[in-house]
C-alpha cells in the first residue's frame, strides 16, 4: 500500500501499525509526534493506529532553534497537508 | 553602630556563579529555574558545539524547534541525545508559524511529541522583520491556555499586548529587544520600562541582543530572564560569548537588585573634606 510520510510517497506491507512504521524507518518512539491524517496521534495508540492505502503520516522531532529560522522551508512543508484538510 | 541595618543577606562571592544566584530562582507556573539566561539550539556547528555553548551559558532552559524528521537520512544524531530533558527544561517553540492555525498545531504536536506542556508561542507576522502577528498571538494563546498549554508569547515591546497576554492567562511574557537575529541590543528601553513597571508576571526579554552589554542592561531593567540564540551561536567564539552573556546576565542581576545609585547632573566628592590640610 502506499502511504506519503513526511512528504515522500513511500509503499510499505499491508496492515502495519504506526509503531511498525516507525521501527522500519529506524525512527525510536520517544520524542516524536505522529500526524496520521491531520490528527496527532497519543504515544499510547501508536501500536493500535493500522495505516490505510493512501493515509498521509507526519513524523516530527525536536531539532535546534531559537527563534525562526529556515521560514521558507519550514512554511513549505506544512502547506500540502493544509490544503488537504480544507477539502 | 549597627552592621546590620538593611544590609542584603547576600554573602561574598567565591566566583562561583552558581552560589551568587542561588537565593534568586525564577519561577514559572510552579516551575523553578536556576538560570536566567535562556538559549535557543539554533545555528550551532553540531551537537556538540551546542551542549558546550549551553553548559557554558549555564542555561537550564533550551529553546527546540518542532520538525519533520529526516526519514531519508536516518544515521542523523537527535539533538535530545545531548540534551537530556531530565538536566534541561526543554522549551519547544513555534519558530516559523505564520498563522493561528499553525502555531496551534506545532504547539500541540510538541506536547504529543512527549516533553512537557510549555511551549513558547510565536506567531511571525512578517517575513523582513520576523516581528509578532500579535493580534494572532493573543488568540492562540488564549486556545493554548484552554488546552492547558504553559505559553509563553514572544511579543512586541508593547505593553499593551503584553497585558492582553497575561490575561487570557500566560504566566510569562516575553517582548523582544530588538528583530530576531538583528544584534541590535534594547531597542525601545522605555516601552519594556513600562512592561517591567506594569506587568506582574515575569518577563524574560527575548530575541535582538547582541553582546554581553544589552543582557546585563536588560536585566538591571528588571528583566526576569533573556532569551537568546544568535548573539551566541553567531558569534566567532560562541563558547567564549556563552560565557560572557553568563557574566552579563549576572552582573545586571545583581546591579538590579542591589539597586543603582540616581544620574545626577553634578559632582558629589566621595572623599570627606573634613580633615583635610
């Protein structure tokens, strides 16, 4: 099935959890916050959340900043799934 | 004679920054915070460079970004592998938001993402100058408040807001200095006089300091903290002006707290006429 993660059309296995989709993107559950289709996702039901064909994942970290930086990437990546939730 | 009178209760320093400050925390909704000086994990060489900056500042609130993790490239170090969460209060922001409805989210996917409920909240409401939308900082911060977020709002020096800012409930505010990144120092000191003067909740100014000079000006204002990322991390030696701002930040402290004498226009002799020849 195919699912776009963090922007990049990926295809992974039928059925696989949130949680497994993390662990084969080699990506440790703590300190990450996961959109699953414009809605965040509590820690606690990443092992339950079954992906869809076609969903759309965001992955987020903390990283380094201070006050704004980067502003036009960081506007940049947010803007297809804006679009997305005012359809 | 008394020695005692109003003396402070303030003991002679052994050079040990640590010990100066200790009878003075900051305190944030219920939160103690051993330094008054704040950074930001922006722009730094590495990771490594960052947690030497940060020790030397000895800072013990770090400002992080919320972003997309590289799922291409996964052999990238955390950032959070150098700073433990358990030793440094970790502050996400919403560093380029541009709307209510962004900043929201960024908020909210920094408290799912597991660290705690603070957030400092931005919302930019202009490319050139990166000064605050403040209009959209008070209505998400009045959400984020409701949702149980501790925000603390990167404001304009406007004492106005920075009012309206505390009553829909934030337990800090935070005006700039100066444009973000623009090393300019304490541009409007009378407008953050004012907040000083009419704000009761702490104010840490944040964003536009450029030397050790406009820290420790800041806060013999009164300031309760500063936060700051490019006048450390921008610098040549940004170990060296880590330290230094440590130095500013304590040195206009205790300049604030141990009171300044009043400009006076004229001369006053400091050695006593009587006696003399």
């Amino acid at each position: 099935m195919n699912i776009q993660v963090n922007g990049e059309a990926k295809t992974f296995q039928d059925g696989i959890t949130v949680t497994d989709l993390l662990q084969t993107l080699d990506i440790r559950t703590e300190q990450v916050a996961v959109e699953l289709n414009l809605i965040i996702l509590d820690r606690g039901d990443f092992p339950q959340s079954v992906l869809q064909n076609g969903d759309t994942v965001e992955i987020l970290s903390f990283i380094g900043g201070g006050a704004t930086i980067h502003l036009h990437d960081n506007k940049r990546h947010l803007i297809n799934t804006q679009s997305a939730r005012r359809e | 004679m008394t020695i005692s009178g109003t003396s402070s209760t303030h003991n002679p320093r052994d050079g040990n920054n640590e010990h100066i400050m200790a009878d003075d925390q900051l305190v944030i909704a219920g939160k103690t915070f051993k330094s008054r000086l704040w950074v930001g994990t922006g722009k730094y060489k590495d990771f490594a460079e960052t947690k030497t900056a940060i020790d030397a500042a000895g800072a013990d609130v770090v400002t992080v970004a919320v972003r997309r993790v590289n799922i291409t490239n996964r052999d990238s170090e955390n950032l959070l592998d150098y700073l433990n969460p358990k030793d440094y209060t970790i502050l996400p922001n919403t560093a380029g938001c541009y709307t209510v409805e962004d900043a929201l989210r960024y908020a909210r996917l920094a408290r799912a993402a597991g660290i705690s409920d603070l957030v400092k909240l931005e919302v930019i409401g202009d490319e050139r100058t990166l000064f605050p939308d403040t209009a959209g900082l008070i209505e998400a911060a009045k959400i984020l408040v409701k949702e149980g977020f501790i925000v603390l709002p990167y404001t304009n020096d406007d004492p106005i807001v920075a009012q309206k800012l505390v009553d829909v409930g934030c337990p800090a505010v935070m005006p700039l200095a100066a444009p973000i990144g623009s090393g300019l120092g304490i541009r409007n000191p009378y407008n953050l006089k004012i907040i000083l003067e009419t704000i009761n909740v702490p104010i840490i100014v944040d964003a536009g300091v450029g030397t050790a000079s406009d820290a420790a000006l800041a806060m013999e204002y009164g300031a309760d903290a500063v936060l700051m990322n490019t006048a450390i991390a921008g610098a040549k030696d940004p170990i060296m002006m880590a330290e230094a701002m440590r130095y500013g930040i304590d040195a206009g402290r205790l300049a604030y707290r141990a009171g300044r004498i009043p400009r006076k226009l004229y001369a006053t002799a400091s050695s006593p006429i009587v006696g003399m020849l």
